[in-house]
C-alpha cells in the first residue's frame, strides 16, 4: 500500500475534496495522510 502525503494550504484540502475522494474509491489502495499549513506547529 502506497503512503501518501496531502497537504492543504489555508483550507483547500476541504470537505467536497474529500467526499469526491471517498465517493470514487480513491483512498482504497492508499494511506493517506493530510497536513494543513494553516495551523502550523500545532498537533492534529
């Protein structure tokens, strides 16, 4: 399985992103791991 890193810049890696992902199977072969920019240095 594949690790993959996306990182959302200032909430770009949103909501309807991620249902579109979900809906079309696009996390099934995949690990997926989500940064954000907008909340530097803090945890989650």
């Amino acid at each position: 399985m594949k690790q993959v890193g996306i990182v959302g810049w200032r909430g770009m890696v949103g909501s309807v992103l991620l249902q579109r992902m979900i809906e079309e199977n696009d996390f099934d072969d995949i690990s997926a791991h989500f940064f954000s920019t907008s909340s530097a240095g803090g945890v989650g």
